[in-house]
C-alpha cells in the first residue's frame, strides 16, 4: 500500500496538467479558495474542486475552513520527498551510462 503523500500518488496527482497548474499557483499564492484558483484557469470551480481533491489525496495540498471560505494551501514535503527519489534515480542512470561509456570507449 502506498503511504500519503508517497512517491506513486504524488506522480500519478501530478500527470494531469491543471493539477501541476494549481500546485504552481498554489506554490505562489501560499494559499487560496477554490474560487480563486478557477478565476486563474479554464476550467470550472467544480473541476477545480475535483482537481484539488486528487491533490489533497496524494497529500500534496491541505485545506481548512476559515468562515465560510475552503482554503487550500501547498504541501511540500511529498515534493521534496519525490525530487529525492527522482534524483536518485537520475543519479543511478548517470552510474549505469557512464559504465556503458567506458565499456564502449575500452
């Protein structure tokens, strides 16, 4: 099973445009209202409220009430951790291509 917030989840949030959309205007807002991030994209409050969901379920995104407005805010940590694993993964190739290298220049 994977954790919130885990590698898998975060990927699979992050595939759909929009949803990279909001974390960036997320990343740049601090925080905001459904409302307000659809104001700033082509799609409906409604599919940004649907959008902000998937997020929120990968862990990439929290949200409270504040009166009677939903606010949403970024969560880093499962970006931090999934840049981790990308460069670790990058690093690994970069091993393996420079083994190939030297085999083939040998």
């Amino acid at each position: 099973m994977v954790e919130r917030g885990g590698v898998d989840e975060v990927l699979a949030a992050l595939a759909d445009p929009t949803r990279r959309q909001l974390v960036d205007l997320l990343g740049e807002r601090g925080e905001a209202t459904a409302t307000e991030l659809s104001a700033a994209l082509p799609v409906s409050r409604q599919a940004v409220v649907k959008h902000l969901a998937v997020l929120e379920q990968a862990g990439l995104v929290t949200s409270y009430r504040a009166g009677r407005e939903v606010r949403f805010a970024i969560r880093s940590e499962p970006l931090e951790a999934t840049a981790r694993w990308l460069s670790s993964r990058a690093a690994k190739w970069d091993r393996r291509l420079a083994a190939i290298k030297r085999r083939a220049e040998s």
